[in-house]
C-alpha cells in the first residue's frame, strides 16, 4: 500500500512527541452520543479508570508499541484492574455492539491491539504468586516478561519467557512462546498449566488439561484475541542454573560461510546451545554493499565455557572476531544479558520457518538484498535473523498443542524500520524493498509463519499460522465464541 503524505504524518508524528497525536484526537472524540452516555456509564462501575481522548493519560495509553498504528485511536481505553472490570468491559461492548481489542504489552506487529473502538488494556492486572511447594507461578494477565521476571528474580526456578521486557507474558503464551530457553526447555506455552479466560458470554472459567481442556489446546498457540480476554496464567516452574552467555561478532566479508557454520554450530547441539545469528550492516547508508554485512550471533550454552569455545572454534577459524564475549554467569545475571532493548519508532516485520537450514543460495540471496537496501535514518540491525527453534521446541507433536511449527530449525526473520524523520518516498521505498526481498526469499522458506509475527499481508494466514491445526480451532472458536465478537484482521472464525 502506498503511503500518502497525510497518512504519514497522521501515523509519524506520534513518534516525536505525545502532543502531535493531537492530529488524530479530533476523531477519536467523535463519540456518538448514546455510545458516549454508554460509555461513561460502564466508567463508574469500573475499579479501574476509564480514559476518554480529553484525558491527559490517554495520550500515553493510546500508543502503541510500533508507531506505525498509532494513528488508529480508540474511542475510550478501559485500564482494567480486576477480571471483574474485564467481564463488565466485554460485556459493553457485546450489548452495544462495539469493536474492541485487548491490549497487554502492545506489541502486535500487524497492530492488532490497536482499535476504533474499546481497548481494553490489562496493564493494572499485575499481580502475581508463587506456590514453591507445588513448583507453580501464577501470572495475571498484564504482567510482562520484566514483570515474570522480578517476580521470581532469585529463586533457583525460572518460566521460559521471552528477551523483551515490555512484552505481555499473555501475548507471549498464547502464541506459543519463542526465548533463548526454547530448544532446551520448549515455548513458553509448554509450561503452561491453566489460563482464567473471560469469554464471550461474560463467563470466566479456568481452562486446563482438566477442565475445558480444548480451550487449554487452543491457549497453547491459538494467538491471543481469539477466544477471549486471558486474565490469568499459571505456569510450572522449571529449575535453572548457571549458563555460559556469547555475544560475538564477526566482520564482513565470509558472510555466506559464517552464516552456514553457525547454521551447522546449532543443528549439532540442539539442546544445549540457543542462537540468535544474524548479518547487520556497520552504516545506514543505501548500498551499503555485502562487504559492511558482518556476522553476530548472541545466546546462551547449557554446559562448561571450555566446551563453548570447542564448539565454536571452527567458527573463530573461519574468521577472526572483530570482538567475542563469553561468560559464565548465574541465571538471573544471563537472563538480563540477553534482554533486548524495545524496538522504537517504526517498523514491518515478515517472518518464516526454516524446516532444516537456509542453503548457500538462500544466504547469497539474504545478501545480496540486504546489500539492497534503500536508505533512511534508522540503522537496520534485523534484515536477517535466524531464530533457533528446534531442539526441545520438538518434543511435543504439531497436534499435541495449538503451536503447531514443531519440525521446524529455525525462524527467520526479515524487517526494515524507520523513523520520523523520514519522508513517505523513502518510507514507501523501504516497504517496497521488503516485500521484493521477502519474494525472493520464499523458495528457500517454508509457508508456515509465527503467529506472534503477524503480517497482514500474510499468504493464506490460515495455514501459514496454524497449519493442520486450523479446523480444530474453529471448532473451538465456535463452541467458546460462535457470534465472533473476538474478531480482527486475521481472526480465527467461527466453524461453518
């Protein structure tokens, strides 16, 4: 789609300051007014607050985590602080027919925690407990990974969460889960135990292998928005200890060769090894030419630092690293090491599985796009991502759980980002260059996509996101919602 001028700065002022969202609050005040008397009704019976556009707080409330949805504004925000304000909420908006979207983090790429109409943001629901007799957390709905995380800081127990610290545990869960711990300890959602969900009808019940079991299936990998609002999560705890972290870089020149050996470093060790390997240009400047493409890889080593080294020493012979760091560090020290800082400003984000490995021509062609790349004023570091995915991620079968990309290797990841500085022709460049780059590169890719990577665009979402899981899910999707009120874009609808 091409950006116009007034789209824009409609979308890209919201990136320079609170005050410029003003261009869009003139809309979002545009309440009709049996909607406005219905919604300042359903505001004094909330614990919570509710956040009308002529509120100070909602400038902030209303942004989302990509700025690239921030022109889509919701008519009120509801910041719940119980599920009771969450039933009352869902509740609204079903009699009143009125679009919502759940908000936890904000982080939906596509901007699907972005609405018109009600968003209901989870945020206040941040308690959590821990049960260290029976090995279990419990999770409300609005905690994110830095929340998961301060919550057991210290114990010798840990969930395997994800690397970014405003990113809802919700979000993370119930699309599966990837974090540096996947191929040892699986997704997140295979520690999952039970989830409170308030449904449809404004029930909210607990789901489990127990009870509501095909709701507790669909929890495990469904995506989230889909079968209800989740206001609860309790996981297993999973014992940790001390690992072995890297972060080294390597530069330019034998990118297709390095690319392949940590390919080749992962497969080897499955279980005990978890990289995130990439090539991110040294300039921002167009062409910057495959010469500047240097290598990173970043992770952690379930064993002794001189079994590391070993294990990456043909890497170190290909090429000599521009910098290395590997230590031993506690688990809690690691974790924080590995935690990545919030992507800001604006940016598109495709991404597919890889059944095995990405082969010498499928690395050329990385290249010789990222080599491609137009310009603009935000340094590009995720062209080309390789997410390790396999190991233990295996040991469920794809049916075993709604997360059904089990056989996969890895996941790749393509993005390009920009910021407000940037004119629409050089925005309208950068998105033309993905979609040319992500093109080219399906040959080598398989159809299947991770569903907290959402596109819009998305070739067939319904297979690429759920595979052979997609009937079973709107069979569920009609037992739990069967007037589809939990809908957007890329919703699972009702079975026939």
């Amino acid at each position: 789609m091409t950006t116009t001028r007034r789209t824009f700065l409609m979308g890209g002022a919201a990136g320079l300051a609170a005050g410029s969202l003003g261009l869009n609050f003139a809309r979002a005040r545009d309440v009709a007014g049996d909607v406005q008397r219905g919604l300042e009704s359903l505001g004094k019976g909330l614990k919570g607050r509710l956040l009308l556009p002529d509120d100070y707080a909602y400038t902030f409330a209303a942004m989302p985590n990509n700025a690239r949805w921030s022109g889509v504004l919701p008519k009120a925000i509801a910041r719940c602080a119980d599920a009771q304000d969450v039933q009352a909420c869902i509740a609204w908006a079903r009699d009143n027919e009125q679009p919502f979207a759940i908000r936890s983090g904000g982080h939906s790429y596509a901007g699907y925690s972005t609405t018109d109409g009600l968003l209901i943001d989870l945020k206040g629901l941040k308690g959590s407990s821990i049960d260290l007799q029976n090995g279990t957390a419990t999770l409300q709905g609005g905690v994110n990974n830095e929340g998961s995380a301060g919550a057991l800081r210290g114990l010798p127990f840990a969930i395997p969460s994800g690397r970014c610290p405003t990113v809802g545990v919700g979000g993370l869960v119930l699309g599966g889960g990837w974090g540096f711990s996947a191929t040892h300890a699986g997704m997140t959602c295979d520690s999952l135990l039970s989830t409170e969900v308030v449904l449809a009808n404004g029930d909210r019940i607990t789901a489990s292998e127990n009870e509501a079991s095909d709701l507790f299936w669909a929890a495990r990998g469904g995506g989230g928005g889909n079968f209800g609002v989740h206001t609860a999560f309790t996981f297993k705890l999973r014992p940790v200890h001390d690992l072995v972290t890297f972060n080294i870089f390597w530069p330019g020149g034998k990118g297709v060769e390095m690319m392949s050996m940590l390919q080749d470093i992962q497969l080897a060790n499955a279980t005990t090894i978890s990289m995130r390997s990439k090539m991110t240009p040294a300039t921002n400047m167009a062409f910057p030419g495959i010469e500047t493409l240097g290598a990173q890889t970043l992770g952690i080593y379930w064993g002794k630092e001189s079994e590391l080294h070993e294990i990456l020493q043909p890497a170190f012979a290909l090429l000599k690293p521009h910098s290395s760091e590997i230590n031993t560090m506690q688990y809690w020290s690691a974790r924080d090491y590995l935690v990545t800082d919030d992507p800001i400003g604006f940016y598109e984000i495709r991404a597919n599985y890889i059944s095995d490995r990405l082969n010498e021509d499928g690395l050329e062609t990385m290249l010789r796009w990222m080599s491609k790349w137009p310009g603009g004023s935000v340094r590009q570091v995720n062209m080309g991502v390789f997410f390790a995915s396999g190991g233990a991620v295996k040991n469920k079968r794809p049916d075993e759980t709604a997360y059904v990309h089990r056989d996969c290797n890895f996941l790749f990841e393509m993005e390009t980002a920009w910021g407000p500085l940037d004119s629409p022709e050089t925005v309208d460049r950068q998105r033309g260059w993905l979609k040319d780059y992500v093109a080219d590169m399906q040959r080598f890719l398989l159809p299947s996509a991770y569903v907290n990577f959402p596109n819009r665009d998305q070739p067939n979402w319904q297979q690429a996101y759920y595979g052979q899981n997609f009937a079973r899910l709107q069979k569920i999707k009609k037992r739990y919602d069967p007037d589809n009120i939990f809908r957007f874009h890329q919703s699972i609808p009702p079975a026939a």
